[in-house]
C-alpha cells in the first residue's frame, strides 16, 4: 500500500457515505437543498485529495490540501445542520460527522507537516 492509500480509502468511503446519506433525505425544498449542498463538499476531497497527491511541488501540496480541509469543513457544518433541524433520524449523522472531524485533523496535520518542511 502506497503512502496516503489509506486516507484515500478512507475519503472515498466517506464519499459513499455521504452519497447514501443524501438520498435518505426528505424530498422537500429545504431537504434538496441540504442534501445537494452536503453531496457537494462531501464528494469533493476525496478527488480533490488524489490531485493533493500528485502536487507538483509542497506549495501546491498545501494549497491543494487546503481545498480538502476547506470541504471538509464544510461538510461538518452542514452535517450539524441536518442533525440540529431534525431532517434525518435522530443519531443518524453521527459516525459520518465523526469521520468527517477526523479527516480534517488529519488533513489539517498535513497541511501543517508540509509547511515546517517548506520553511525549512
């Protein structure tokens, strides 16, 4: 397995995680409204990571993973969305939100990895 294989898996089955959660919402406006805003930043870093992968240099390693964390983030806002409007079950957004927090610790700590190594 190569370096960064497993956040990879690790992203992209979060990616169908999300995709299940999504077609779990109610068919209202507010609940295609969620759910597309969600199924966007929840797809998106486990593609936007493969490119991190391939930077170029550290600098676009950065940038790149910095998108990551942005979407990241994102996703956990509207994950705690979901959960405080009552849209799905109760409990049912917990173990993706959990996983959500921790992709971004670790991608937050690869962004910072990779700062020390350009600064110095």
């Amino acid at each position: 397995m190569a370096k960064g294989d497993d956040i990879q898996e690790r992203l992209v089955n979060f990616a169908v995680d999300v995709i299940h959660l999504c077609g779990s919402f109610p068919k209202t406006e507010p609940g295609r409204h969620v759910s597309g805003q969600l199924l966007r930043c929840g797809t998106s870093p486990a593609s936007n990571y493969a490119e991190a992968r391939g930077a170029e240099s550290r600098k676009d390693f950065v940038h790149k993973m910095g998108v990551v964390l942005k979407e990241l983030n994102e996703a956990q806002i509207w994950l705690q969305i979901v959960r405080k409007s009552n849209m799905l079950p109760i409990g049912s957004t917990d173990s993706i939100l959990n996983e959500c927090v921790e992709l971004s610790r670790i991608a937050n700590a690869s962004i910072r990895t990779a700062k020390v190594k350009i600064d110095n």
